[in-house]
C-alpha cells in the first residue's frame, strides 16, 4: 500500500480516483487513490480539477502526480492528459513513481502520450519538487 503523507497541504478537490493538493505556492499534487485505474472520464476530471483551481487563483502551477496508486491507464486517459493541460496555467508534470509498477506506468505515459508542457519520471516527491520549484513560474 501507497503512503502519501499530505500533512500540510491544502486539499482542492476530489474526483473519482483521486484527491487534488496544493502543496506550496505553484505546486499541486495529485494523490490518486490505492489500485485506482485511471480512465479517460477520470483524466478528464483530473485535468478539469487543476485548471478550474488555477485559474479562479490566476496562477501558475507544476502538477506532481503520484503513480504508485494506479494499477491501470487507459489509452483514452493518455490522450486526456497529452491534449487537455493549458500550458499557460500548468507548468510542468512531475509523475512520482517510487515502486517498479508505478515507474512503469508513468514510463509508458510518457512513451506515447506526452503532455503540451514539460513532463519527467521521479524517484520521489522531493525530486520532483526541486525540479518544479527550479523552473520558477514559467
């Protein structure tokens, strides 16, 4: 089981496979619930979720997303998340795979459905938020 420990954070929204954060100033996190699958209506509600939230804030943010959680993405949910994100409201991805599944569920997302903003692999929260923070607001 995926611990993820959002102490801290400020919870934005829910859909229906995951919880939404906001970690920090102009960073989000998406914690998608134990052996969830993600599918195109649930992509869709994911990427809905973070630009209705940056927008009534008027900011910018990297979105962190915790793959560890899903068991299963759907072709459809690739195409949601490669042609949804409004770059000038969402920054960059930083997919957090910690186990050799979650790794390689974000490994094949970005094999074939790379996303309109800049999008890498991480070993952990703590590196893909040094990279968030590293590339500023955009």
């Amino acid at each position: 089981m995926t611990t993820i420990d959002t102490t801290g954070w400020t919870k934005i929204g829910t859909s229906a496979n995951a919880d939404f954060w906001l970690v920090e100033p102009h960073i989000l996190a998406v914690v998608p619930f134990e052996g969830t699958e993600d599918t195109e209506a649930t992509a869709r509600q994911s990427v809905t979720i973070q630009l209705e939230y940056l927008r009534a804030h008027g900011m910018r943010a990297g979105v962190i997303v915790f793959m560890d959680p899903v068991i299963e993405q759907s072709a459809g949910a690739r195409t949601m998340y490669r042609d949804l994100p409004d770059p000038t409201f969402q920054i960059c991805y930083a997919l957090v795979g910690s186990s050799a599944f979650g790794r390689a569920v974000g490994s094949v997302f970005l094999g074939l459905s790379r996303p309109k903003v800049p999008t890498k692999m991480f070993g952990s929260f703590e590196d893909a938020a040094a990279w968030i923070r590293s590339l500023g607001r955009g």
